[in-house]
C-alpha cells in the first residue's frame, strides 16, 4: 500500500498534506509556508521563553536574521561532523547560568545542530554527563520543551527520539522517548541556502535508512511500509542533478525526510550503518553520511540494488565515489573498526535475523574493511 499517491509541486499544497506517514510519531509536525514567520508567532502565543541553538552556516542568509538577532541564543558550528558529549556539556552548563530559565529549546539547523538541542535539553534535567547517556532505554527525566525547524532535509532528526553525540570513546545517540522534538515546523524551502554537497549526502543518508528498513529482518510492517515511500521519493530526489534548487525536490526531501524519522521508530537500519559507525570512530572529521556512502560501496554482495543506486546517484550528480582513505583510515584502523562493527549486534540482527551468528562474522566484516581501505 503505497500512501503518497501525489507529491505536492507547490507549497500551498504541501501545507494542506494530511499525514502521509503510518507510525504515530510523538511529535507535533507543522507543514508551513513560512517557517521563521510560524516558528515565531508560535513562541509568541504559547507565551514561551525561548533559547535558540543555531546552525553557524546560516549566519549569511538573509531569511535568518531575525533569528540571529535574538538575544538568548548559541551559535553551533555543526560542519566538523556531530556534536560531541562535550558541547551538550558546556552548552548545559552555560544554560544553567542564565538569570531567566528558557521552557523552550528552539534547534534550527541541520541534523547536527537538531541533536545538540535534543541531548541539551535532555541532560538539563539528568544529573549526569552526557557521555554517561550515549545508549539505550536509561532512566531519565523529561528535559526544556524541544522545537526544531530543520534547514537541511533528509537526516529525520526532526521526528527521532534519538540525539547521535561523538562521546571520547564512542559515537552513539542518547536514545529516550524524552529526546524527540516536541515540535517540528517544516518548511521545505529553508534548504535553499544549504551546499548541493550536503544537500546531495544528506539525502544519501535518508535513502540508506530507507533502503536498510525496507530490508531488515526485525523492523515491523508500519515502519517497512514508510520506508517503501522514503526509498521511493528519495531515490527521484538523487536520480537527478541536485544541484539546482528545485521547490518539487525539496518537497519531496521534506516529506522522505519525515518519513525517515517515522521508520526509525519502529524499524532499524542494517549492516551499512553498522559499518560505517567503526569508519566513524576512526576519523573525527568523516562525516555520517560519506560514512554510510563509503560502506555501501563495499557491500554488493549483500544490497546488490542498494550499491547499484549508490553507483548511479553518485554518476548522475557527477561526485566521486569517496574513499576511506580521504579521512586517513587505513590498514592500522581495521581492528579497532572490526571491534566497533561486532558491537553493533542490534543492526546485525536488523540485516541477518536469525542467521546473524552465520553471517555476521568477525571474519565477514574483517573482509569488508579489507575491502574498504583498498577501494
Ligand atoms: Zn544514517
């Protein structure tokens, strides 16, 4: 059953979507035409008092400035990959010194820029480090209101309940009901000013959660179905130049967008992420995306039409296959990497099921980073 039979080219239309997502999702989504404007007037009725945590990169554009100029804010550089257990730290700490308490974290960014929002708002109301939360199901407190309003479509931080932190000895996210956003006002024309680099892998990034639900052995059928969709608008959005920025696209990279964040609620992506987490934990600069991009080019055998895509998006918009051994992994990172990847047993599960003790071998993925660093 496929829900989204038309993809609104305009952005009236697209206001006027009724949900086209099947997993209930806790989080109030706002389809807009003017999201700085709504996001605004939303504070404003609901009488809150807002602290906004800001991508730097939008600094420069013009459609930002009355964000900008607001007094309650901190500006996060989020081009050095995910935001580490550190900054949701001091970031926490520097809040804490505020004469005025906000009842609102306001994220506006990318990805990265959304959890930084979510884990600060989190680790406000929970005693410990954030490093002490990178996991799964702990105990926690429910932390400041969180609103976001992505600018950037495609990571489906917007609907996850889940904030991805670099900590010193691993990159995992703080996963709890209480780090989904409370709010999420989407307005798929905020991605205008973002690069055709970061908007092509983002998008790269969505079809993989996409394409890695659709297959997964453990994910459950609500979630498999919006995945169908994802992997279905995701894949028009890269099978063309991204370059331009095209209204229709953007549409349709919101949409994929909510509906990778959906999907991961009651599903779970497979072995390219899990690989590509050990690739992660070797290079502090890699970023996910190029990350997962880089596993799936190892991983024919297992998504032979997963890496077909990857092969062909990446042809179509005319951006070299990336190399492991751009962000200096190498030959002295296998084992360690082979040690991150076995540890990811939730995601083996997710692509073997019940042959994972067959399949999901120390050998299996020695092989593919093998593979990996030749490339
Ligand atoms: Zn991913």
């Amino acid at each position: 059953m496929i829900a989204i039979i038309n993809v609104p080219t305009n952005i009236e239309d697209f206001v006027n979507l009724k949900p086209w997502w099947r997993t209930e999702v806790p989080t109030e989504v706002i389809l807009s035409a003017n999201g700085i404007e709504d996001l605004l007037i939303k504070l404003k009725h609901e009488k809150k008092k807002p602290f906004f945590i800001l991508d730097s990169e939008l600094k420069d554009q013009q459609e930002f400035a009355k964000i900008f100029a607001q007094n309650s804010k901190f500006i996060f550089d989020a081009s050095a990959s995910e935001p580490r257990t550190d900054d949701v730290d001091k970031l926490v700490a520097y809040i804490k010194t505020l004469k005025e308490t906000p009842t609102v974290l306001v994220g506006i960014g990318g990805g990265s820029t959304i959890d930084l929002t979510k884990a600060t708002s989190i680790c406000y109301a929970n005693p410990k480090k954030a490093q002490e939360y990178q996991g799964y199901e702990m105990e926690m407190e429910k932390g400041i209101d969180i609103w976001a309003l992505p600018t950037l479509s495609g990571t489906g931080a917007e609907i996850t309940p889940i904030a991805v932190l670099r900590g010193p000895e691993k990159k995992l996210g703080i996963n709890n009901k209480y780090t989904a956003a409370d709010v999420a006002i989407i307005d798929p024309q905020l991605s205008s000013g973002a690069t055709t680099f970061n908007r092509f892998f983002t998008m790269m990034d969505c079809y993989y959660h996409h394409y890695e639900i659709t297959k997964s052995k453990t994910s459950n059928p609500e979630a498999i179905l919006d995945a169908k969709d994802g992997v279905r608008l995701s894949r028009e959005i890269l099978s063309r130049d991204v370059e331009p920025f095209e209204l229709e696209s953007s549409i349709k990279a919101a949409m994929a967008s909510i509906l990778g964040g959906s999907s991961t609620i009651g599903g779970r992506v497979g072995a390219a992420h899990a690989i590509s987490y050990g690739l992660s934990n070797s290079s502090p600069c890699l970023p996910h995306s190029i990350a997962v991009t880089i596993s799936m080019l190892a991983l024919e055998t297992l998504y032979p039409d997963g890496y077909k895509d990857t092969v062909e998006f990446l042809k179509i918009n005319n951006i070299a296959h990336p190399k492991a051994s751009d962000y200096e992994i190498g030959e002295k990172d296998i084992d360690k990497m082979t040690n991150t990847a076995m540890g990811m047993g939730k995601l083996w599960d997710s692509a073997f099921g019940e042959q994972k003790d067959k399949y999901a071998t120390e050998e299996f993925m020695r092989n593919i980073y093998i593979k990996i660093i030749n490339q």
